[in-house]
C-alpha cells in the first residue's frame, strides 16, 4: 500500500521565519523579540513573516498588519528589504548546491534536494550544521522518500530541526493525526470529511473510495493516496531548464531609451538572481524587441565565457540594445539567457573559490547600483510599474 521505498530521498528545506530571521541576525537588539516584518498598517498592508516569539500572541502571516499589532502591541515591526533577504537566500541556496544539483526552489525560503536513497538523513543533518554556522540562520529540513512526506516531515519538526517521516513510518506516526497535517486539504474539505466521520489522516486512507469520489470527484484517487503517504511528483530541478527568460510588455509605447535600459537592468538582476539561485551559468544572452507596428525581432550574442553576473548580462542587453534598437516607441522588451550550465564545479572542488565567487557577485551588485543606482529602478518602477514579483 505504501510505495517510495524505492526512489530516492528527498529533503525539504525550509529557514524558519525567514524574513525576521535575517532581521534578527542583522540587528541582535532585535533578538528575543517579537517581529513583524510587514506591509504598512497604514495602506493595508498584510503580514509577511513573523518571529516565532510574535506568533506567541497570535500573530501570523498573511494577517493585516494593524490586527497583528493590537494583538502584539511591543513588536518591533519592520517594512522588510526584499533585495537584503534575495541575496541572503542566494546564499542558502548556494549552500545546498554544496550537496547536490538535485534541486528545486519552491520560493525564496524553500528548496527541494534529491540524494541517493539512503544518504539523504545524514546531508540534512550536515546542512542544518554548515546554514547555522556560516549563515545563522535557523532552518528546519524534513526528509523523507517523496515529497508530500518530506514536506509533513518539515512541518512536523519545525523550528530549526531536521526530521524524517520515511513510509514505513506512516501508519505509527501520520495516520493518527487530524486532516490539517495533510497538505493541499484546504478547511471547507476537512469540514465535509469531518461530517462524514473522518476526522484522521488513517480514517481517509480507509476510507472506501466511491464515498470520497462524491466529495473530491477525480481527485479523490490522488487525495487518498497523500493520505497514504504517496506521491510520484519528481523534483522539478533548474538544470533541466534549458533557458530563462523576462519579459515585459508596456501598457503604453515607450519611446524613452533611458527607461527601456532601466527594465534591461530590471531584467538582468532576475535572470542573474535566477540563475545564481540554481547554480547555473549561461552562453548567451538575447534580446527580444517588439515595436509599435507589432513587429519583433530577437537578437542573440554569445558571451566570451559563461556568466550569471547581472552585470554581464546587463551590459550584453545593453549593447545588443543599441545596435538593434530600431525606431522608436517600443512595444514589448524582454531578456533572455539561454546554453545553461552547471556553475557548481567550482563550489565541489574549492571551497575558499565558492567564498570568493560570492565576494565578487556581491562587488558587481554593488557596483551595479552605485553605477546606475536605485534612482534609475525607481525612476522605471514608477514610469512603468512593472509587475512586484511575488516572493
Ligand atoms: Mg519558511
């Protein structure tokens, strides 16, 4: 019944309250307390991340900032500085690239890593030790055959442990739980299956299943089987991604060249982020235009040596950009990079190298904004408002 035994093991990564975990790291007067790191009380705003001690009062994300502070009036709340926790999650993910390609980043906290069956309890214990001593930053890691188990294994273990929920372990240690541990049942499912008199994970994978077909339709095969522990997902890594790409198209023509640059640069710094993020290196970089009359040219350039410095690609979008720019007003513009590589070899073989790869990184970054500065994004994001993305 139970299936996975077979496959290998997979970990799920998770840093426990991340964005007040930096802040905490970055500010020790901050340490002990509770934080809120959050969008305005004043606009709205909701909830990102808060410290383990806010959650003590109640607190949770996604709720509005101005109910999380009546509920917990002395925290210390925080706008949060989303360009600080991307580098810091570059970091992470660097880390983990250390153990494995085998990797799938679910969002700027969580990661899926593949391992040989049988290696996987022993990586999570050495991951969690090396995030906490070069990092300091506290991360929970489940680990399991699949990763439906590895991500009830994270949850059960949270904060700032590593724990196993390997299959044979599900009917000891799952099948006794209520239906919330299940991922993917949303509230209005457990209330229907609790009026049918299944309140536990082992009553649902009892459960006949023409009774579960009348509430979940087709999905109701896929619905037991979690309740099961099983699940065929494979690890959607980034090295099987063959190019990335960014893209926007603009409300309105744009005929301003200075603009056009400021999305280039926009640009850059995602695809540079993204591939950093997944260890990778790109061959070329191209350029896609589309003008007002609809017509779209893409224009590629191969680079001397393999690169995932915004820099770099900013520069080649640059140039390819002045050459094939056209007439004006543009219509769309979008960035492409594409011959992916494993950047990794380096990390496996040399660690002081890694070090010094991501001293340099942080240098082009910084020399990236002093060169061109926040002004120009800015200038851009308000000319054009690009789409926030969503971390
Ligand atoms: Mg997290």
């Amino acid at each position: 019944m139970i299936s996975g035994r077979d496959g290998p093991d997979i970990l799920l990564c998770d840093l426990d309250a991340f964005f007040a975990s930096v802040e905490q790291r970055d500010n020790p007067q901050y340490r002990g307390l509770p934080v809120i790191v959050g969008g305005s009380p004043a606009s709205r705003g909701v909830v990102s991340t808060c410290s383990y001690e806010a959650r003590k009062f109640g607190v949770r994300s996604a709720m509005p900032t101005a109910r999380a502070l009546q509920l917990c009036p002395e925290a210390v709340f925080l706008p949060g500085d989303m360009a600080r926790y991307r580098r810091v999650s570059e970091q992470v993910f660097a880390i983990y690239g250390r153990f494995t390609p085998e990797m799938e980043i679910v969002s700027i906290d969580e990661a899926y890593l593949g391992f040989p069956a049988g290696k996987g309890e022993a990586a999570a214990k050495e991951i969690h030790r090396v995030v906490r001593e070069e990092l300091m930053l506290p991360l929970t890691i489940g680990v399991s055959r699949n990763k439906l188990l590895a991500k009830i294994a994270s949850e059960m273990a949270k904060p700032n442990r590593v724990g196993t929920l390997w299959p044979e372990d599900v009917p000891a240690l799952l099948w006794p739980r209520t239906l919330e541990m299940l991922p993917g049942l949303g509230p209005a499912s457990v209330r229907k299956l609790n009026r049918i008199g299944i309140s536990t994970i082992g009553q649902l994978a009892a459960a006949p299943l023409d009774l579960l077909q009348k509430y979940f339709g087709n999905s109701a095969t896929v619905v037991q089987r979690s309740a099961r522990g099983i699940d065929d997902r494979p690890l959607e890594t980034i090295h099987k991604v063959k190019s990335i790409s960014e893209e926007k198209t603009f409300s309105k023509d744009l005929a301003d060249e200075k603009a056009i640059r400021a999305v280039l640069m926009a640009q850059a710094e995602n695809l540079g982020y993204r591939l950093r993020s997944g260890g990778l290196l790109a061959r070329t970089v191209s350029l896609k235009l589309r003008f007002s009359d609809f017509r779209t040219i893409t224009r590629d350039r191969t680079l001397p040596a393999p690169t995932d410095s915004d820099l770099e690609i900013y520069q080649t979008a640059r140039e390819l950009f002045a050459l094939h720019k056209g007439r004006p007003p543009w219509r769309l513009v979008g960035l492409r990079v594409a011959g992916l590589g494993s950047g990794q070899q380096l990390a496996l073989f040399d660690s002081s190298g890694t070090a010094k790869k991501e001293e340099d990184l942080a240098q082009v970054r910084d020399r990236l904004r002093e060169k061109y500065g926040g002004a120009v994004l800015y200038r851009a994001r308000s000319l054009l408002k690009p789409k926030r993305k969503k971390d």
